[in-house]
C-alpha cells in the first residue's frame, strides 16, 4: 500500500478525535517531564554530596600508623610445662607518626604524573580555649598555599584571608562552626593546647566552612611552624602528605604504589568516603527505580488510550480491510499514529522537563552556614533527555503495535454485520 496514503489516513484519525490524541500526548509529556526532573535533581543531589567530600579530603593521604600492639613478653619465652611465668605491667612502646624525609617524599610525589599538588603537614589533636568554653578538636599545621592550591580555601573561607595566615605566625584559621560554639571571630585570641602539654596563644584571622560537619566543627589551620613549635619538634617534622590528583580514579593506584615504594600506609578518597560512596550508590538505584515507575505508570495509560482508539476506529479497520488493505497497512497506521504522538509528546516533555529542572536549579535554598550552597544542586545532562526521549518513543510504538495488531486480524464481514 502507498505510504502517502497510509499517512493521510493516520493524520486523519488524529485529528478526527483531537482531544482523545492530545491526551495520549499529555501522558507521554507529563512522564517524561516528571522523570527528567526528578532524575536531575537526585543525581545533582549525588555530584553535590560527592563534590563536598572529595573537595574536603585529600585523594590519597600518606600518613606513618602508630602500632602500640606489640607480642607479650610472656609469649617470648620459652613455656614449660613445670614453671609458669607472671607478667605485671607491660608498658606501650612509645612511637612517633613521624614520616621521616616527608619534604623529600613530597617533592618526589609532586613530579608523578596526573599529581595536582602535595600539602605536607603536620596534624595534631587540640584543646581550644576561650575563657570557661573548652571544645575538643584538630589543628593542622600547613603551608597555606599548598594547601589553598588542594582545598581552594579562598571559595571556603567565610572571614579573613590565606595571606593574613601567612604573615601572621601566631594566626589561626578556624572552622566556622567550631569558631561559633568557642564565640570568638576574626582578631580574636584562643588559648591552644595539645595532648603533650604545649600551650600557645594564637589569634584567629579567618573562619572556613566547608559543609561538612567533622570539619567545620572541630578543625582549624596554623602555620606549619607554629604547630612544630607547640608540640616542640624540628623543622622537619611532619605527620602526612595530602594529595590531590587532577583525575581522582588515578589516585586509586597512585596510593598503592607511593605504599610499596615508601613503607608508608595510605588510604585512598573511596576508603575514606566508603559510607558516602556506598549511600550514592543506593540513592542512584532508588532514583532509577522511581523515574522508571514514572515512566512505566505513563506507559500503561498511554496503552490504555491508543487501545480505545484502536477499539472506538474498528469499524474503520473493517472497512479499510474490505477495500483490500492488508494486516500490515492496518499496524502502519496505528504506528504511525503511536510515532506521532511519541515524537512529539517526547519533545514537550523534554521541555517542559528542561524547565522544571531550571527552575528548581535557581530557586534558593537556605543551608545556614553547615553547606556551601545558594540553590537546589541539579545536573543537566543530556543524556537523561536523552533516555527519556527514547523510553518515550519505545513506550507509544509498542502501546499503538499491540492492538492494532490484533484488531488487524479481525473478519471485517463480521464487524460490518455486527
């Protein structure tokens, strides 16, 4: 049969019952708006909760593990059956998380390739003082630029500069939650004291957050300097090596190798954000499954309507069929309809998709001081329009193929008589 006419004859069923096409039209738009909308925004959510863990964590940080374990005494000897031995007190021995030659060991890791930067450091925990308020917490000495250049502490800081941290040698950069519950702000003095006994007075010359609370509650920046001075150690005195790698899956191999070369330990960002990781992977398949629910409802009631359609046009079929269309020609000009409506039910869903999706990507949203966000995180990739698009046109062919395959095969005679 001529295809031209096989079209007209579609076209005219279309537009022969206007509203009941345009309804089938609204569910494949409505679906597929519904399921790029929702898709964007949950996997905007996930980049978002990845992007502030990783932004707050090193890819590979290289640090000396202090083992106090070590085998008894008792089980050094040599045990017999007729004496027995009493221990009393075994004391721990007493071992430092040093790396030695860390500068050395950083300016090497510095010419691997894929390496962004290497902030060497030295980390200690604290007890920040301010007048009768005491919190608990972890100062890192670092060398500021180094450090800027891994975390981009300029975007995080909330008061103050680096470049008063770097002129200041008693200058302190604090989390901005921790710096709320010890009341101090910008110019003010905190009594610092660590585990060993030293004690130092620094005064706070910025706050920082980076949205994520073991941070921003308990941690805080000095001088590389400064901290040596406190806990009384040489120049060359450093705890860890941060490492940031401009594709972070090179991290990964990076972190075994820098082990087997140095004797160091290291842990990787998917060791260290484990739960994280493990939380977005379950949020993905949560997203999916709901997005495809959307879609699969909207396919059945696109189902529903192109079979009524197919049932409310058989005394159409039977003619066609008595004026010598075959089977064939009966299916082409249902699918043909079901392509339409697809098409072009897709292309509206997309957009309507697209600005739901932009509009939520703009609307404000107050996270206080605990997140570094103005707007609700959403990701416009195409290939979500993509899938919707497909899923869309899939969804109307098969919805328009299954009856009109079936009423293709009925006896005209009958339906004429009927």
């Amino acid at each position: 049969m001529n295809l031209s006419i096989t079209t007209q004859i579609a076209k005219t069923h279309l537009l022969s019952k206007k509203r009941q096409t345009l309804v089938a039209m609204l569910g494949v738009t409505f679906g597929i708006a519904m399921f790029i909308t929702m898709i964007s925004f949950m996997q905007g959510v996930n980049q978002f909760l990845e992007d502030s863990a990783l932004d707050a964590s090193p890819h590979v940080r290289m640090y000396n593990e202090v083992n106090t374990q070590r085998p008894a005494l008792i089980d050094q000897l040599n045990r017999s059956d007729s004496a027995f031995n009493v221990i009393y007190h075994q004391k721990p021995k007493e071992q430092l998380s040093r790396l030695k030659n860390g500068f050395l060991i950083a300016r090497r890791i510095e010419q691997e390739p894929g390496v962004l930067g290497v902030s060497p450091q030295l980390s200690t925990q604290a007890f920040y003082n301010n007048g009768p308020i005491q919190i608990s917490g972890t100062i890192a000495g670092v060398d500021i630029d180094r450090e800027n250049r891994l975390y981009n502490l300029k975007s995080r800081l909330k008061s103050g500069t680096i470049e008063a941290l770097r002129s200041n040698p008693n200058g302190l950069i604090m989390g901005n939650v921790l710096a709320r519950k010890l009341n101090v702000r910008e110019g003010d003095k905190v009594s610092v004291t660590t585990p060993t006994g030293g004690t130092m007075i620094l005064r706070v010359v910025g706050t920082f957050g980076f949205g994520i609370g073991t941070v921003d509650n308990t941690k805080s920046y000095a001088n590389l300097s400064t901290v040596q001075e406190i806990l009384q150690k040489d120049a060359s005195y450093v705890t860890d090596i941060h490492i940031k790698m401009f594709d972070p899956l090179l991290a990964l191999p990076l972190g075994k190798k820098l082990r087997a070369m140095y004797g160091y330990y290291t842990e990787d960002w998917a060791t260290a954000n484990s739960a994280i990781l493990a939380g977005e992977k379950i949020r993905n398949v949560m997203t999916f499954v709901v997005s495809m629910t959307l879609l699969v409802v909207a396919g059945f009631g696109i189902y529903n309507i192109m079979n009524m359609n197919v049932i409310n046009k058989i005394k159409d079929i039977a003619i066609l069929k008595a004026t010598g269309f075959e089977g064939k020609d009966i299916v082409l000009i249902f699918l043909l309809q079901a392509v339409f409506i697809g098409v072009l039910g897709g292309l509206l869903g997309l957009l309507i998709g697209f600005i739901l999706s932009y509009l939520l990507s703009i609307t404000p949203f107050n996270a206080g001081d605990f997140l570094s966000i103005k707007t609700f995180p959403v990701i416009f990739d195409p290939k979500y329009y993509g899938m919707g698009l497909l899923f869309g046109l899939i969804t109307t062919v098969l919805a328009g193929y299954f009856p009109s395959r079936k009423a293709s095969k009925v006896d005209p005679v009958s339906i004429l008589r009927g």
